[in-house]
C-alpha cells in the first residue's frame, strides 16, 4: 500500500494555495482553462511533478504538469517560430485543430486501405488499447499560442508511435521521448529519456543504449520537424512515403526484439 505522503494530493498542494502564499508577481489568465503561476510555482510544481512521476510513470496528470511547467517560454516559442516558418505549421497554428477520436473518426480509418497513414494510426491506438481522448488541456503555459503548440504536440503524440511502430511500453515510450526531444527540444521529453531508463533493468536500459537511442537521436534531429504535419490531411497518404518524406527511418520492431530475448532464456 502506497504510503499518504506520496500521493499527488499531498505532495503537490493547489495552485490556488500557493498563489495565496506566494504571490511572485503570477500572471492573469489568458484563456480558459488557464492556471497563472509564478517562476516559483512552475518550479515547485516541475520538482514536484517530476519526482513522482518518475515513481510512477503512469500519472499522465504529473506528466503533462511536468512538460508544461519545465517548458520554457524561449523554448516554447522557439517551437512556434518553427511552425510561423512553414507554410503548413501556419496554417495549423491558424486553423487550431484538435485531434480526438469524433473529429478523425477513429473507426472510419480502420476502413482505409492497408500502410495508410490513417490504417497504421487507427489500428496502433486499437492494439495498445490507447485512445486520443485522454490527452490533458495545458493549463500552466502562459501565452496562449505557445500553449496550443504544446498542446498540438500533446495530441500528436500517438502519430509519432504509430509511424515509428513504437508501443507504449516504457522502453517504446523513453525511445519516442528521446526522438522527441531531438525533433521538438521540448524538455520534458529530454528529462524523461535521460532519467526514466534508471527504473530499467540492465538489459532493457543495453537495448536502449545499443539500438533506440542511436536510433532516436539520429533521425529525431535530422527529420523535418513533425510539428508541421497537419495528420489530419494526409490520413490516406501512405505510411512509408511520409516516413521518406520527413526523413525517418522505422526503427527495430520493439516488441519482437523482447519476445527473441525471452525464448533465449
């Protein structure tokens, strides 16, 4: 049984709580959903966030706290320029579509043709038991189209597993996080490769070190930046030309590789 003191309600008090007691010059909100906090409360709230969830990896709630608070406003907006830069990521930033399982109608893609980009993501999210409704609202991002970029990243997420073939399993989740990080600098994904991999095993943390983390900082930082994609356009474009396209190779089939190690044994 899980001691009191590390539950997420006793370890990271409320906002409003902090607010009341350290007041730090916290900015107004600036749309809805938005939480102001101060440079102190972002940091209280990242240490907070980020060591729990390094207990517990399956907080989606510490985790999204953890990418919003660490996520710094050069940096955030070094990410937006990238898109301000590309015909495409304009119009993304322009249009602010959202992706949830009614506005790409998850079961319709399930009907298209066999290695389309809508197929692969539709049959990903049924076979790692994943839907695109579980993706948190930012909330402690202060401007408000930094905030959407994030979030864009947040519900793009599934679509880098499912052109990479990656699963949810930590190992296919610290790869994609190292993948992200070299595409996106987005630090929580950094934070998350570097030091998630401590909770593995020896051969689980080789198999990363031999063959995902070559893998992810090599086509992470030579790929066009997925940010830019607009998924929503190309569902019916097939997977391996966009694979060729932005530059990605598909790394080893993760799942096969521990089956292999298994019947070793």
């Amino acid at each position: 049984m899980r001691p009191r003191v590390l539950t997420y309600t006793y370890i990271l008090p409320s906002v409003r709580l902090l607010k009341r007691d350290y007041t730090y010059n916290a900015p107004t909100s600036n749309y809805p959903g938005h939480v102001p906090t101060s440079l102190f409360q972002k940091l209280f709230l990242a240490a907070g966030s980020g060591i729990y969830s390094f207990f517990d990896p399956k907080r989606a709630d510490l985790i999204a706290t953890l990418g919003e608070t660490t996520a710094f406003p050069f940096l955030m907006e070094r990410l937006r320029d990238r898109m301000l830069s590309d015909p495409t990521g304009r119009r993304i930033l322009r249009d602010r579509p959202r992706i949830t399982s009614s506005s790409i109608h998850i079961d319709r893609l399930l009907d298209y043709p066999e290695n389309t980009i809508g197929r692969t993501y539709a049959e990903w999210l049924k076979r790692e038991g994943v839907s695109p409704d579980t993706r948190a609202p930012v909330r402690y991002i202060d401007d408000e189209e930094c905030a959407y970029v994030m979030q864009r990243y947040r519900e793009c997420h599934d679509f880098y597993h499912a052109i990479t073939g990656l699963p949810i399993i930590i190992e296919g989740e610290i790869a994609l996080k190292m993948f992200e990080f070299a595409n996106t600098l987005i630090p929580m994904t950094g934070i998350g490769a570097v030091l998630a991999p401590l909770r593995l095993k020896p051969k689980q943390r080789e198999r990363l070190r031999t063959i995902y983390f070559p893998w992810a900082i090599k086509n992470g930082a030579s790929a066009k930046p997925l940010i830019n994609v607009y998924w929503e356009e190309i569902l019916d474009q097939d997977v391996q030309d966009l694979r060729d396209q932005l530059g990605i190779e598909k790394p080893p089939d993760l799942r096969e590789l521990r089956k292999k190690r298994i019947s070793r044994l």
